[in-house]
C-alpha cells in the first residue's frame, strides 16, 4: 500500500513542479523549431535528429530533476517524516524513480512524435515508412531517460550539495548515457533491441547501488 | 521469569521462560527466524509499565562523542523532559530513540521492540515530530496529514474525520486547504505536531515542539499534551525553554556534552539542589526588631535583601511551618508590620544552572 501512495504522490508533486511547464510545452516547441530551423542531413528524417536532442535533453532534465529533488529533500529533512513510519525505504527513491521517468518520457513522446507528424506531413509519405525508425526512436528515447534518471537518483543520494549534484550530474551524466552506445564504438553491431537491453541492465544497476546507500544512510 | 516476544519476521507471538540476568537464544516455531532475549536482573530492571528502556547509549561520529552512555527508563503515561543547552545530544539521543540514527554501543527498547533492529514493529505507535520539519512544499496541510496518516496505518474512512479533529485541536483548521510553502514557521511547527498526533500513538517522541510557537500556541500545546499524558500517552519531549518543562514534565532529564548529568523529579531535584530551606519575609515598614527572628530555633541566617526585605535560612530537617508560625509570632511581638512571609523554592532554571555547572566541575 504505501508503495502506491508514495508513487502517487511523487507523480502529483513533479506533475505540479514548474520544470513541468517546460517539459509539456517546451519540448514540442524545440522539435517544431528544429524542423523549421534544420536542413535533411544525409537523407535522414528531421524527426530522427529531433528525436536523438530531445532525448538527450530530457535525460539531462531528469538526472537533474532527480539529483536536485533528493539532495533538496534530504537537507530539509523531509526524509525523516517518511522514516518513521512503517514504510521500506526504498519506495521512496523507486518512487520518486518512476515518476520522473513516466513524466519525462510522455515529453519527450509528445515532442517526437509531432516531429514525425511534421516530417509525414511535408514529406507526403505514408507513417508506415517511418515505422521501423520510429520503434527504434522510442526504445532509444526511453533507454536514455532511463539510464539518466537512474543516474539522478545515484548522485541525489551520494551527493552532498546540490550544486556538486549538478555538476556532477552535466558533466558525469553525459558519458553515462552513452554506456548503451558502447558496443557500437567497438564496431560491434548494435541494434536499438541491444541498446535498450543495456540500458535496462545499468538502469537497475544503478538504483540497486542507489538503494543499498540510501539503506545503509543516517538521518 | 516469563517474557513474552513477538517474532519481527511472521509476527508470531511466543512466550519464553528464563532466569533473572539470562541472555537466551530464542528460534521462532513458524519461521525459523531467531534473536536474542535478555531477562533483565531485579538491579535496575525494567518494570512490566516501562515503555522506553535505554540503557548505555552511546553515539560516535568520528572523533565527536554526540551522546555518552546515556541510560534511562520511562513509565507508561509519562511526560518526560529532556533538557540541555544547544549541541548537548537531545536531538542525537531522539534520533537513535526512533530508529533514524543507529547507536554505536548500549541498548534501546521501546515496548519491549529493540531498536534498531525491530523499528519497523515501533514505528506503529511512535508519533515523532523533529526539530527541523520538512514536509514537501507542494502538498497543502491535508494532503501532507492524509499521506502520514494513511502512511501510519490510520484507516482510510477514519482518517478524514481524524484530520479534521487534529486540526481543530491545535487551531489549524483555516489553514487545512493552504500549500504548505505559504505557512508561517509557526504553523508548520504546529503542522508537524499534527502529523505526529494523527494516528493516536502511544509514545509521542517531541524534539523541541515548542520552538518558534508564541505564547498562546504554547499554551494550547501544554495543556494537549497534559491531555494525552491523562489519557495513558506516554510523552518524551525535549526543550531548552526551562519553564515549558517545568510546566509540564513530571520527570525531567538533565543532558549536557552528550551526558546524562541529572534524571529525577522536579521535587527531587529541588531537595538536593537545596540544603537548607529559606524563607522571605517582606515588612510593609523598615524595622530593626527583625534581628530577633535569628534567636528562633532552626533559623540557620538571614540575609538582608534591603530595609524592608529579607530572607531566612532554615535547617533542612526543620519542621517549616513551625518555624513560619514562630517567626510570625517573634515579629508581631516585636511591633513589626508583615506585609508577605513566602517559603522561597528554586526555579527549574537555577536547579538547571547548578547541575550544569556541577557537570561541568565534575566533567
């Protein structure tokens, strides 16, 4: 039961955040704009390309959401309040986890599928030629969030102020991200299956550890 | 002896049977989870009315000793103050009381649930309010009591008449639909008072609940948790605001450096803070005749205070009222005018005071 509620919670309280306003309408502004503002490059869809920025953008956007939520919580004591009840502490970082993952992939999915929209439309194709990319997309997309989101939670927890959080969580961030690419650079073939099984496996690597260290932590 | 347990793991109640000062294996019939058992010894045992046992506690962070063997025990019904100056170790001390800080040496027990191990078990009737209340910024003051509430087990068709009556009783009400971000320190102080009420604990574990509230509010909280302590709550708060305690502890604890210096009753207190009786006279006109009170038999000195005013030392083993009734008598034949005749008792401040500094000395 208290898994549900938390969970609950944790959605209603980023959905009201104001980074919020930027992630529901900011997104789909920055893919119309890409469209307008960007050539065809190597005859690939303008939406693929919205597609890679968005996600790393949302990435970015919920590593930091997360780091910062958690170092916010933990220096306000908000902790404490939960601690002391009958609860297991590791609803509280899943939670928080999930929500921001749920919240910044719908974004994200908003924004790229106007960009397939966009490119259906001028290109008069029919969405069927786009499938097999748009799958791809997805799986990229949501592998990203995440692998970032995980990352979040990870340094919230570590982290001791919210400024090193966020350093941490641009500069550290980005190369983490780019774990699931890992067998590509080495020639290896990777196809976007492989990438979000990668991606799945840090993902649950990192909130393990992150959880280990949120168990063994005093208040 | 006979000690009845319940397995952390299934839940499963057992009844164990041992010696007085025997430490027992214990392996739970259902589950096969198994723990330790301590019979404690007639010296210092802990009655079947204690609810919270601490015994040596100590906590290092590092170099820092925060708390320093530290042991006492508190009866069911109890209103138990835990007073000291800042960085003493109340707030380390409550911490390890509810689980949020382990212990680095000692034991602790809240209704016979060992903590830290056993704290899931505990957090069922501890109704905890910290020092610094964080309550998420974007929740309104319902939203925030419907959560713990629900969080602490209270029953959803419960729960909303519970909100309302907690409100009401620390005058909340009008600030029930308000986001949390645009109320004054002193509600959300009172706010967090709230939280720890909701589920009607049985310990109520209070780190500086009077802080920041202003009279009236300081008021309404006293005589809440006098209430509760009427009703069978056993309450432990900690405050260095020394009148507060004095108005509402029946037994008080004096910490200082992270050790326990002092634990008693404010009467006890007040008979070993004191080795002799005074007593304050005030003449409503200057008179030199008041000299004669000294011949009186178990007046020890008298200091004068001014022309008017002057206080009287008596044996401690003397009958008080005999001696008031013959310094009256001594005065009046004396043609001397009595305007007051007080029996002087210290205040919590300077019994504080004095331990402190007899700490400090001993330290």
């Amino acid at each position: 039961m208290s898994f549900s509620l938390i969970f609950a919670d944790e959605l209603k309280g980023f959905y009201k955040s104001k980074v919020m306003i930027f992630l529901w309408i900011g997104l789909p502004a920055l893919a119309i704009l890409i469209h307008l503002t960007t050539e065809t490059y190597e005859g690939l869809p303008i939406s693929y390309i919205t597609a890679l920025i968005v996600s790393n953008l949302g990435g970015l956007i919920s590593a930091i959401m997360l780091t910062v939520n958690i170092i916010h919580e933990k220096d306000r004591r908000v902790y404490d309040l939960f601690l002391i009840r009958p609860i297991k502490r590791w609803h509280l970082l899943v939670s928080k986890f999930l929500s921001v993952y749920i919240i910044v992939s719908i974004a994200c999915f908003i924004a790229v599928s106007l960009g397939i929209m966009i490119d259906v439309f001028e290109s008069q194709l029919l969405l069927d030629v786009f499938m097999d990319q748009v799958v791809d997309l997805v799986i990229i997309t949501l592998s990203t969030i995440a692998i970032s989101s995980a990352f979040g939670v990870l340094i919230g927890v570590i982290s001791p102020s919210i400024v090193a959080g966020v350093i941490i969580g641009i500069f550290v961030g980005q190369y983490v991200i780019m774990i699931p690419s890992i067998p590509g650079i080495f020639g290896i073939d990777t196809s976007a299956y492989l990438v979000g099984l990668i991606g799945i496996i840090v993902t649950v690597i990192m909130l393990v550890l992150a959880i280990l260290l949120f168990n063994r932590k005093q208040f | 002896m006979e000690k009845t347990i319940r397995c952390p793991n299934c839940k499963k109640i057992t009844t164990v049977f041992g010696n007085p000062g025997e430490t027992k294996k214990v392996t739970c019939l259902d589950c096969g989870n198994s723990g330790k058992i301590i019979f404690e010894d007639s010296h210092g045992s802990i009655s079947k009315d204690t609810l919270i046992s601490v015994k040596n506690i100590s906590k290092k962070y590092k170099d820092i000793l925060a708390v320093n063997n530290v042991s006492f025990n508190i009866k069911k019904g109890e209103i138990f103050g835990y007073i000291g100056p800042n960085g003493a170790g109340k707030t380390t001390t409550i911490k390890i009381m509810v689980g949020l800080l382990k212990q680095t040496s000692g034991e602790l027990s809240i209704n016979g649930y060992q903590m830290p191990e056993e704290k899931e078990m505990a957090h069922r009737f501890i109704g905890y309010m910290p020092q610094q209340i964080g309550f998420q910024q974007w929740r309104t003051a319902n939203h925030a009591l419907t959560t713990f509430g629900k969080l602490s087990g209270v029953k959803s068709n419960n729960l909303k008449g519970r909100i309302d009556e907690i409100l009401n009783l620390l005058n909340l009400i009008q600030y029930k639909n308000k986001k949390i971000s645009k109320l004054s320190g002193g509600t959300i102080q009172k706010l967090g008072i709230a939280q720890a009420l909701l589920h009607n604990p049985s310990l109520l574990i209070l780190d500086e609940p009077l802080n920041g509230l202003d009279p009236d509010s300081r008021y309404q909280v006293k005589k809440i948790l006098k209430e509760l302590s009427n009703n069978g709550t056993t309450v432990f708060f900690s405050s260095h605001i020394l009148s507060d305690v004095q108005d509402v502890a029946t037994k008080i604890c004096i910490i200082d450096w992270g050790r326990m210096i002092k634990t008693g009753t404010l009467d006890e207190m007040k008979s070993e803070f004191f080795k002799e009786n005074q007593i304050e006279i005030i003449l409503s006109k200057k008179s030199d005749k008041y000299d004669e009170v000294s011949k009186i038999s178990g007046v020890k000195k008298i200091i004068e205070k001014s022309s008017e005013k002057f206080l009287v030392n008596i044996e401690k083993k003397a009958d008080s009222d005999e001696i008031i009734n013959e310094i009256i008598k001594t005065l009046l034949n004396n043609k001397c005018r009595i305007r007051s005749i007080t029996p002087v008792s210290p205040t919590l401040d300077e019994i504080y005071q004095y331990y402190l500094r007899k700490g400090g000395i001993n330290q």
